[in-house]
C-alpha cells in the first residue's frame, strides 16, 4: 500500500460515516435494532440511514415498519449492515439484489452481517477464502451458499479484513461492540454496554449456541 492510499484511508477513519442498513421484507427486527441501538450511541460518527431495493416502507419478521430509501440514493462508501431473518431465505435467489448488494458491500469501507445476512454477502462471492460465521440454527443452510469460505461453527463473530459476520440474532449487538472495541478501543465499547444495561459477550470464540461436529 503506497502512502496516498494510507493518507487516503485514515482520513476516512477520521470522518463521519453513513451506516447504510439494508432492510427487506422478513428482516429480523433485533438483527437491526440491536446494532442499531449501540452504534447509534456514537452519533459523531456515525449516520444511520435505511435503504432497500426500490425503498419505500419495510416491513419486518415482527410488522415493524419502517421506512427506506432506494439504493440508487445510498453512499455506499461508508458502513453497510446486512441483517438477517426470514425473509433471506427469498432473497438467496434473487439475482438482481445479490448483484446490487454485492456493488454495495465492494464500495463499503466496512460491511458488517448479522444471523442469516452473511448468506447473502456469501452469494456476492465476496467472501471467498474468508473466515466467517452465522446463525448455528441456520448453519448447514447457510455454509451451502458458497464452500469457499471459511465458515467457522464456534464463534459469537468473526473479523477478517473488512468483513464483520455474527452468529443469532443477538449476536449482533456483541458483534457491535467488537467492531467499535476495534476502531475506538474495548474502553468505549464497554462504555456503550453499560449505559444500555447489555452484558456484553466479548469473547467472539465463545459462542453457546454453536453445535459440536
């Protein structure tokens, strides 16, 4: 890496950027709010927005209701969050949004997944000789998608490079502290974790949920 694109991408870590949350019908609710409320704490950071395909009003697994804007209007530069659910399980098959999604996660600077939304980052391809993990409920179903990558079974999330991928639901919001730990250091995590009352599981290797081969 030469030195303009080292200048280039601490200046990057310096500035805000927009969370781009991708949102689509059967999401899974926690999968969203969940990291939504822990990297909503760091509001001079970071821009939550919501986006889908066409954008207009989401509905997810729980009938929460929100509303998007299209893809077309997303700075994709910033952080992307692929949350997971019901609703993955349509969108596998979609080849129109897995192409998008997959523009969108090559011009992210981070791209974080939570439960089944590392199925749709493993059909972009992009997570080709990666370690990655997901929901274990949901696991044989997900690691289908592409053998290639480096599914791990006993993790609560995984970090390789870039790509940030957790285990259930709930995981998300441990993977969230783990990526903030990271970028600001475990002092502002567990900041974060204290003042909405979350015990954070912050060994990503300790995962309850996985099942022993």
């Amino acid at each position: 890496m030469d030195l303009a694109e080292i200048i280039k991408q601490a200046d990057r870590k310096e500035r805000q950027m927009d969370v781009n949350i991708i949102l689509f019908p059967d999401f899974e609710t926690l999968d969203v709010f969940g990291p939504v409320e822990i990297l909503g704490k760091l509001t001079e950071k970071y821009t939550l927005k919501y986006y889908s395909m066409e954008g207009g009003v989401i509905t997810g697994r729980q009938g929460t209701r929100i509303v998007t804007e299209s893809f077309e209007a997303m700075d994709a530069s910033g952080i992307v969050l692929i949350p997971g659910g019901q609703g993955t399980r349509t969108l596998i098959r979609d080849e129109e949004f897995i192409s998008r999604l997959k523009h969108i996660a090559e011009q992210s600077f981070y791209c974080l997944t939570v439960c089944t939304g590392s199925v749709l980052l493993a059909k972009t391809g992009l997570l080709k000789s990666r370690r990655a993990t997901s929901n274990k409920n949901a696991f044989e179903w997900v690691t289908s998608a592409d053998a290639d990558v480096l599914w791990i079974n006993r993790a609560r999330w995984v970090a390789d490079g870039k790509y940030y991928t957790s285990s259930g639901v709930s995981a998300g919001m441990d993977m969230a502290l783990g990526f903030i730990a990271d970028r600001f250091g475990t002092d502002k995590a567990i900041e974060i974790a204290g003042n909405i009352e979350y015990v954070w599981n912050s060994d990503k290797e300790a995962d309850l949920f996985a099942k022993d081969k």
